[in-house]
C-alpha cells in the first residue's frame, strides 16, 4: 500500500512518511480491527459467527 501510495498518488501525499512509520502507524490501529471485527461477529448470526472469526484472524493487519 504505501509503494502504491509513493508511486502513484505522492502528488496528493507529498509529507507521506516513510515506510517504517507507515508501518509502525498502522500496527497502532490493530485494536480498532479487533473492535471492528467484534461488533461484525456480534452483528451476525451465532452460526455464521464461528466462519467469519476464522476469516478475520487469518487476515494479519499487515495485509490490509
């Protein structure tokens, strides 16, 4: 995402920072997924729910 961002919409983001910052900010959001993916889980039928956990677990923050 942020080699995407730098290559191609740097123009809009010109103090973008680098990519251990980039990284660094996005690992301080994980707590907003897990909150996110609790209210989805919850929202959903019980049985579904059980899918659905497996699916968010297996999706590292780093991939988003």
């Amino acid at each position: 995402m942020h080699s995407f961002i730098k290559n191609y919409w740097f123009d809009w983001f010109p103090d973008l920072p680098s990519y251990q910052t980039f990284v660094f900010r996005l690992n301080q959001l994980e707590p907003t997924f897990q909150t996110l993916g609790q209210v989805l889980i919850e929202s959903l039928e019980p049985k579904l729910a059980t899918e659905i956990n497996s699916i968010v677990d297996s999706l590292p923050v780093m991939l988003a």
